[in-house]
C-alpha cells in the first residue's frame, strides 16, 4: 500500500531514503494508534457517571510518575533508533561522494535550468563545452556528480524519482550526486520559491542506455569523439 | 506601576518590577545586538582578512577618544544615581548634566567623524566592512540618542524638582540601560577600529 | 466593591469611553483587543487560504469571491502567479504572527495572567496598552502591504535572501519593506508584553502563589515569553540588515556584493523554531487548565510538566538547522541537528502522556471547551509524530518544501492555535463577558472543524510523499503531479466546509455576547483564581487581593466532600 | 521604591581602571605581536571591561542570581550560535 504514496524510485540510494521512512512510519504509526486507542478507552471508561467521584491522583510520586516515565523512556530509545537508521542512510548519501567520470554542471537562474557539459576533456571553460537549456543527459549506472550553482535567487534541484533534492546558493557551489537505475525521461522540479515564474521551472531528465549515451555523444562531440577513438 | 504594592514576603524574589522589567529589557537587547556581532564576526572571519583595507581607514584615535567619553558618562550617570541614594538632589541633577552633555558629545563625534569618512568616499555602498561600520555604528547611535533623549527628560524634572519623591528610581533604570549602551560600545571599538 | 476603592483606582470611574475601550492600560480590555485583532487577522488568513486553495484545485480558473479585487493583482477573479505568491507568503505571515501570537499569547495571556496570579493589574500598564497598539500598527501596515504599487511581500514567510533582498528578482517594491516594517513592529510589540508578563508573574503574585501554585497557563505563558525574547534578537538584527539591503543597496544578503543567503535563513531558524513554540506552548497552557476541570482531577505531573516545557524551550534554541538539511549548509551539520530535533520529542511525549494520564480515572464531561482541548491533543498527536520524519535528515531530503511539511506544520499549528484556542474562547467566555457561549452550536462547530481540518490535511501528507512541491502555482505544470489532482480538489472542498464552518462560531461568539444566558461567577467549579471574582471584573480585579492556600488543580481531595478546593478558599466550599 | 540601599563601590577607581584597560588594548594594537594574539587580547580585555561595567556601574554583583541569570543566559545563547554557525557561514562559502 506504502508503494503507491512514493513516486517510482531508480535511484541507488533512494532505497535507503525510502526504508527509513517505513521505518519511521512503522514506529510511529503504532505509537500513534496506541496512543489514540488509549483516549479513546479512557474517555469511553472514565465518562462522568452519577455518584462516581475521580481518582486523586497527582503524579507526584514516582510509582504514579513511572506511568509516563516508562513511555518515555521507550519513546527515547525508539528516537535513538531512528537516529542512528537516519545517520547511516545520510552517510551513504552525502558522506563520500563516489568517483564519476560524468560531470554536470547544473545553474537555476529564474527561470531556467542551465545545463553544462564539461565535454571530452572533463574541464569546464573550455572550447568544448556544451550548453543545454532544461534537458539533462545521463547514463544509466553510473555515478553521477552534478555541480549545482545559482545565477540570481536560491533554486532547489529537485528530481523526485531520484529522490534527490539539493538548494542552489548563489555565491555557493554545492556537489550533489546519483546513480540511475532505469532508463527513461523524468521531470526535474525546482522546489525552493524562487519568484513569480517558480512553478514553470520544470526540466526534464533524460536517463540514456550506454549505447545511446554514447551516441548522443558522439552527435554532440562528432570531431573530439572520432579523434579520441 | 500601581501593583507595585503586592511585593511581599511570599515573592521569590526582592527585586521591584521596574528593575525587573529594565533587565528582561536589556536581556533582549542583548540579543539583538549579539546578533548583529555575530553577523559581523562571522562575515569578518570568512573574508579572511580582506577587510583589513577598508578598516584601516576608520581612525582609532577618534574611536578611543569616543570610547573616553562614553566611559566618562557611564561614571557620571552612576554618581547621579549614587547621589540620589544619598539624597543629594544637587549633586545628582548636576551628574545627570553632565551626562547629557557627554551623551551630546560623544553623538557630536561621531558625526564628525561620520562626516570625514564621507567626504573621503566611504559610505556604506563602499563595501561589507563600510556597511556594517555604518549599520553598527548607527543602530548603536540611535541607542544613545534615545538614551539622551531620556537622561534628558531626567535631567529636567530634577531641575525643576518633580523628580522626587516617586520617580526618582528612574535615574536608576536609565542608568541600566545607558551602561549598556556603554558595553555595546566597549565590543563595538575594538571589532571596528582595532583588529584590522 | 466600589466602596472600597481606595486613591489608586478610584479614577476608574470617571474615564471616558475612550480611556475605557479603547485607549484603555486594563489588562482584561487590552486582552480584548488584541482578541478581536486575531479574530479579524484570521477571517484575513482564511479567505487567503481559500484563494491558495481554489487556485490550487482548479487552476487558472476565475475564484468565486475574488472578482471584486482590482486589476493588475487579479484579473476577473483569476489569480496570477504574482498575487499566488502573495498570498502564500502573507497568509504564513498573517496565522503565525498576526493570529497564533494575539489570539494566544496577547488575548488569553494578558486577559488571564494578571487574574490567575491574583494582581490588580500587569506591572506595567501602560506599557501593555502601547504593545497591543504597536500591534494595531503593524496589523495596519501588513494590510496597507496589499495596496501599494508591485502588492504584497512574494518571497515566502520565510523571506529567503536574495529573492527577498532585491527588488529585481520578485518585482515587489514596498510591500516586501513594509512586510520587514510590519513584521519589526509586531516582534516590538511582543517584546513589551513579555517584559510585562515575566515581570508581572515574578513580582506580583498574590500572598500565597508561589512558582509552584501557578496555574500551568501562567507557566507556558512566561516560557513562552522568555523563549521569544531570547531567540528574536539576532533576526530583528537581520531584518534590519536585509532592509538595508532592500533600500540603501548594501548587500549584507546579497552574494555578488559579498553576502551570504544562507546566514539569513540560519537566523531566520534560529528564531523560527522557538518561534513555534512560543505559539504552542501557551495553546497547551489553556489544554492544560481545560482538561483538569472537566476529569475533576489534577493535571497529572505538574512539576514535570513544568520542567519539559523549559527543556524543549531550552533545547528549541539547538535544533533550527533541520529546516536547512536541504539548503547547502555544511553537511556536517545536518546529522547533529537531526539527532536534537528527534530528541526534543521526548519533553513533548512527557506532555502528552501526561495529558493522558490526566484523563485517567477521572469523571469526564464532554462540554465543549473539553471536546476541543480533547481535539487539540488527539491531532497534535499527529503533528508531532510527523514531525520526527521532517527531523530524519535523509527522510526530510525528499519531502522537504513538499506540502508534507505543510501538512506537518499545519497539524501542529492549526490545533493549537484553533483548536486549542477555541477551547480556551469557550471555557473563557462567560469570565471575559459575562455570558455563556450556545452549547449547541459549539458542538457542532466542533465536529464540523475538526472533521474537516482532518480531511484537509490529512490528504496533504499523501500529496507531499508524491513529490507534490509546496508554493507551486499550477501543479498542472508538472506530468508527476497531474494523477494527484483528484486530492487536491478533495482537499479544496474540504477547506471550504471548514472556512464555513467558522461561521457557525462568528454566530454563536456574538449571539452570545450579547443574548446568551447570564453565566454564574464559576460555571465549571474550577479551582484557579480568575473564577473568583465575578463578571464585569472592575478595573483592579480584586477588592481585596486574595491569599492562596492551595495548588491550582485540588480536584477530588480524598478528604472533601466536594470534588473541587478553590485556590483561594482556606477549607473546602460550602457549596458543593 | 527602591527597596534596599545599594553598596555604592568607589566608582572613580573602577572608572580609572576602564580607562586604563582601554589604554593596553590601544597600545596593543602597535606591538609586535602576531596577530592572534593581539586579537585574542583585545578582545579578552573587552570582556573583562565589559564584566566590570555590568558588575559595578550596573550592579549585577549586588544583584539577586535571578537577575544575574537574566544577564548572563542571552551572551552564553550569543556564543553558542556564534560558534554553531562558524562551520557554515565561515568555511564552506
């Protein structure tokens, strides 16, 4: 049933993002029923009734208090447990970035998405760059490592089958990274305000097989390519 | 101020609500002033010394005589206060004089020095050490003026002698709040005209 | 009583209509004013949401009741992008600021405080008249942002540099300047009835009433306040900063000229997280008055509760950065911040647990001030729990800015504030004007809200973990989104029931002031001080100042007959 | 209304020695140190001015602990913040 609430996901690690979620879901959604069940029971069992006086009970003692100290105590190492899931999945995510020989460099600008490709020689600034408007070109398995930048406001990269989703800082250049699984054309959304024109900021993620990659490749850098070969 | 009556023996504390009220007061500007330090500090240390330039220009000399002034008043205003806890309603109006003659000066510095930097070119389009200069500068100078402004009123009411019997503890909570418009200053020289 | 005025308050008679009403430094007046202000700011923000809505569902489509605003904001009742993102920024900006704070912090806490801790007035009675006036004038300037020339601040509530820090990028002049205005005037104002409240309770408190005999309200209210003082600061500082940026062309914000964005949204957090719970905890306070009353038994842990609402408060201050796991930030930094985040779940399952335990083995009536604090605490339960999924910072890399978080906020937000503060309108009622709301009309107005606020909300988490982003103008734009538009519509028609359902209130709220039935000096037999006295309380509330012998929540003493012991009286009352 | 007489310290010396403290910190800046620790040191005796000022022109020290906490707790929230946002705002821009 949780399936249906995610859009699809063909990213590496967007497995893990999706496990700790379940994981949450599941400790607190019982937590959660538990809870609610447990008001419910005591406004039906404790309903004002003729002639039936309240229990004084203050919870000042520990015996009393112990009925809201040992849930919190489970609620605590619940909490811990959560954490130290969240802590692994983040590491896999943003610790070490794994090594990419695919390069992009991504600008938000309103509103746009500016897409680079440093080219046969892997360096940006150099004649063979090539410059995209909205459409994104990448292999399927394998790493890759976008530099996301930002012209004028913050910007947010957001490619919800990847489960990715990284803000662009002007002034700031931050490295994000994924790997597909799947091949396939997918939207790219910007997620942070970023003015009157926020919402068409939609880009599209073309997730290419190896052969057509180096296809396109090879359309885009005919002389560079045959040269290398 | 009329529930003043109910302090009694059941309080915690012996503290009379003005001067509670002056210290949240302060406890809060505390913040929005830390703020603005921490703004700048952070800013200062991430141009790695770039700014050490443009602060090269404000005058430490000026600054430090400033500083001299402000220190000065601070004693005077606490000797206004001294003197009305001893009831020397003399002694304490004259204090309170020269406080505002100092709080005057210290303003009149600074337009003078305010002034030369302009005419030098540096206004606070000149860079990030020039705005925050006069963005500091300013919002601690308007504190002075306010606090002028409100040493000044005292000072009236002591000279026609309506300051006593029942609002002479203001000259207290002033004295609070112009203290720590004292070490706002006291952080605010050496970060501005020293430590380039 | 008015024999027995003494050369204080003896003025209290003669004052005009004005000095009475209006210009007035009694804490009960002032605590009305800044009632009936969150009460107009909310019609505002409701009417906001209804347009985000419709928008929303039907995108692109003429709104039914926008037509009257002029062009070039709307255009026949179509909503352009522009004016949508006005309206999404100013509404957060609105409910948070302009109706959570007043309703709760200024309305209950200035109308109760003084009264609950057994003092004539707050310490600083004028002081409390210019707060709710500094109110006034930034409600004013925050309207007055709609009219002028480029219309309202479009940057989000959140106003993130540089969008907000130069006019080229959203095209809105003045009414971002005046949003910063506004904004400043309502921090001031807030400032100066914190300084009341917290001096008022440390220094005012009837023979008797010590810390530990507050009632919990005055508490969470004086947490509430201190949280607020300490964590407004440094974004008054940055206010200040981006309006220069704004108006004189400094670029304290602005990268090209040497700012940084993100320091913005760090002091934005820093403030905005205690934020929260400046606008929860005095919601919980009146939960926490409420549900005593009607289990006739005390608040269960009172000390406890005490404690774990000064430790989230203190903790509040270490946790701003899980709005930011997203932002570029040092990604060191995320782990930290998530670790404290889901921590500070645990004073707050404390709270609830003992809420819980409060209901235990107690002698429940199901009036309407308890129904909604009930409704309060069963839907916070899911605001909280969501909570940890937005603290989990790989959890929050996919539905952070999705409207997950909407859902989330909402869900901790609207029950406090709405839920929890109509609990404490009804159950404060008869005290602030002598009368009883309709029982009736209550109870239905509170299905009616809660059912539809859940059907609301509810869908919205479904719509966040598809990825739907918050603030987009037309999710139509986006393949992705266009299977989810069926919610939005549910969620559109359900936000209706809801916004005409809080007709049922404005009936039955000035029905009530005016034709309902006469209430008794304690209605509920409750135990605090502010029943002691009877309705209209004159100007300095207590004849005499009364002497506490009792906690605030003696309900069912083992040894009395009746099951309640008023604060004030020494043995238990004659009439049961 | 003020409840109790404050001890009045002789402020004339406390005066002298803020006036003194500003001096070093002046001539520090011309010394041949490096630059840390000049900086450290000025900055060092900010706070110590600043501590006496609040301690006897502003009384803290004849101040019940409440007030003091009132004082004290905002600079201790100021440092942390400081301190939490250098990683960010300062090394990873």
């Amino acid at each position: 049933m949780l399936d249906h609430w995610f859009p699809k996901n063909i990213s590496t690690y967007g497995g893990e993002i999706d496990s700790v979620f379940y994981l949450i879901f599941y400790i607190v959604g019982i937590g959660f029923l538990l809870g609610e069940a447990a008001i419910f029971y005591f406004l039906i069992r404790y309903r004002r009734r003729d002639g039936k006086k309240a229990a004084f009970v203050n919870g000042e003692r520990w015996s009393q208090a112990a009925w809201i100290i040992i849930p919190t105590a489970i609620v605590l190492v619940l909490d811990l447990w959560i954490d130290f899931a969240g802590a692994q999945a983040y590491d896999a995510i943003k610790g070490e970035m794994p090594v990419s020989e695919t390069i992009v460099q991504v600008t938000g600008k309103q509103f746009n998405w500016i897409i680079n490709y440093p080219g046969p020689d892997g360096i940006f600034g150099t004649e063979d760059d090539l410059t995209k408007e909205n459409d994104l070109y990448v292999p399927v398995n394998k790493a890759v490592k976008t530099i996301l930048k930002s012209e004028d406001v913050i910007h947010s990269f957001f490619v919800p089958v990847l489960r990715l989703k990284q803000d662009m800082v002007p002034g700031r250049t931050i490295e994000a990274w994924f790997e597909a699984t799947e091949t396939g054309k997918y939207e790219i959304a910007c997620a942070e305000l970023c003015g009157y024109g926020h919402y068409t900021m939609r880009g599209f993620l073309h997730i290419l097989s190896e052969e057509d990659y180096a296809a396109w490749v090879s359309e885009n850098w005919p002389d560079t390519n045959s040269e290398s070969n | 101020m009329s529930g003043a009556t109910t302090v009694s023996e059941y309080q915690a504390t012996h503290t009379v609500p003005g001067r509670m009220g002056i210290w949240w007061f302060l406890a809060s500007e505390i913040m929005v002033f830390g703020g603005f330090l921490a703004i700048y500090i952070l800013y200062r240390m991430a141009s790695g010394g770039a700014w050490a330039e443009m602060a090269n220009h404000v005058s430490a000399p000026i600054g430090t005589f400033n500083t001299i002034i402000l220190l000065t008043s601070s004693l005077t205003m606490v000797k206004a206060f001294e003197a009305i806890d001893n009831e020397k309603r003399k002694q304490a109006t004259n204090f309170l004089l020269i406080t505002v003659i100092l709080g005057l000066a210290f303003l009149g510095v600074k337009a003078f020095e305010y002034s030369s930097e302009i005419a030098l070119g540096f206004t606070p389009l000149s860079g990030t050490f020039w705005a925050f200069y006069y963005a500091l500068t300013g919002l601690h100078g308007l504190h002075i003026v306010a606090g002028v402004i409100f040493n000044a009123s005292l000072l009236v009411m002591a000279m026609k002698g309506t300051l006593w019997p029942n609002t002479q503890h203001r000259v207290e909570y002033a004295g609070l709040y112009w203290h720590f418009v004292d070490i706002v200053w006291i952080f605010l020289f050496p970060l501005l005209y020293l430590s380039y | 009583m008015t024999e027995q005025k003494n050369a204080e308050n003896g003025h209290s008679e003669e004052l005009s209509f004005w000095r009475k009403y209006v210009f007035s430094t009694d804490h009960k007046v002032v605590g009305k004013q800044y009632l009936f202000i969150a009460l107009f700011m909310a019609i505002l923000g409701g009417v906001m949401a209804y347009y985000m809505r419709w928008q929303l569902a039907w995108p692109e489509t003429a709104v039914p009741g926008a037509g009257w605003i002029p062009e070039p904001t709307a255009f026949g009742g179509i909503i352009p992008p522009e004016f949508y993102n006005a309206l999404t920024t100013m509404h957060g900006t609105i409910m948070v600021f302009f109706v959570g704070m007043p309703f709760l912090l200024g309305a209950f806490g200035n109308f109760l405080l003084p009264l609950m801790i057994g003092a004539k007035d707050m310490a600083f009675p004028r002081l409390n008249m210019m707060s709710v006036w500094t109110l006034f004038l930034a409600s004013l300037v925050m309207i007055a942002s709609f009219f002028v020339e480029g219309g309202a601040a479009s940057a989000g509530w959140t106003g993130y540099a540089p969008l907000s820090a130069d006019p080229i990028h959203t095209g809105v002049t003045w009414g971002l300047n005046l949003w910063i205005l506004g904004l400043a005037l309502e921090f001031t104002s807030f400032l100066m009835g914190g300084i009341n409240f917290l001096t008022t309770t440390i220094t005012m408190r009837a023979p008797g009433m010590t810390m530990y005999r507050l009632p919990l309200m005055v508490w969470m209210q004086i947490t509430a306040a201190v949280i607020f003082m300490l964590s407004v600061g440094p974004l008054i500082a940055g206010a200040i900063l981006l309006l220069l940026d704004r108006t004189v062309g400094t670029g304290f914000f602005i990268p090209e000229l040497g700012g940084d964005p993100l320091l913005w949204q760090h002091l934005f957090w820093f403030f905005g997280h205690p934020e929260v719970y400046v606008v929860l905890l005095p919601g919980f306070g009146a939960i926490m008055e409420i549900l005593p009353v009607f289990s006739r038994k005390p608040i269960f842990a009172y000390k406890t509760i005490i404690w774990s609402t000064i430790i989230a408060g203190a903790l509040s201050f270490l946790v701003w950065a899980h709005h930011m796991f997203v932002s570029g930030m040092d990604p060191r930094l995320a782990m930290p911040f998530s670790i404290t985040t889901i921590l500070i779940s645990v004073p707050f399952a404390v709270v609830i647990f003992a809420f819980m335990a409060t209901l235990w083995g107690g002698s429940i009536r199901f009036t309407t001030p308890m129904l909604f604090a009930l409704g309060t605490v069963m839907t916070f339960i899911v605001g909280g729990a969501t909570g940890i999924f937005n603290g989990s910072a790989p959890v929050d890399i996919f539905i952070h800015d999705t409207h997950f978080v909407v859902a989330h906020f909402h869900f901790t937000l609207f029950p406090d504030v709405f839920l929890g503060g109509f609990a404490a309108l009804y159950f404060w009622f008869p005290k602030m004007f002598g009368r009883m709301m309709n029982e009736t009309l209550g109870k239905i107005h509170f299905w009616v809200t809660t059912i539809a606020f859940n059907a609301v909300f509810i869908p919205m988490f479904v719509l966040g973990l598809g990825g739907s982003m918050r603030r987009v103008y037309n999710p139509l734009q986006y393949d992705f989104l266009k299977p989810m538009q069926g919610i939005n519509e549910f969620i559109t028609y359900a936000a209706i029931v809801l916004l005409l359902g809080q007709f049922i209130f404005m009936f039955n709220f000035f029905w009530s002031m005016f034709k309902g039935k006469k209430a008794e000096r304690n209605p509920w037999n409750a135990t605090t001080l502010e029943w002691s006295v009877s309705y209209p309380i004159p100007h300095d509330n207590f004849a005499t100042i009364p002497t506490v012998y009792h906690g605030p929540y003696e309900y069912s003493l083992p040894g009395n007959k009746s099951d309640w012991q008023p604060q004030h009286e020494e043995n238990e009352p004659v009439s049961g | 209304m003020t409840d109790t007489k404050h001890a009045h310290p002789n402020y004339i010396v406390i005066w002298a020695w803020l006036v003194f403290l500003l001096a070093i910190s002046v001539v520090a800046v011309y010394l041949p140190f490096s630059q840390w620790i000049t900086v450290t040191f000025i900055f060092v005796v900010a706070a110590v001015k600043a501590v006496i000022v609040a301690m006897y022109f502003m009384h803290l020290k004849f101040e019940e602990s409440l007030v003091r906490y009132i004082a004290i707790i905002p600079v201790l929230l100021f440092i942390i913040m400081t301190l939490s946002l250098i990683p960010d705002t300062v090394y990873n821009r």
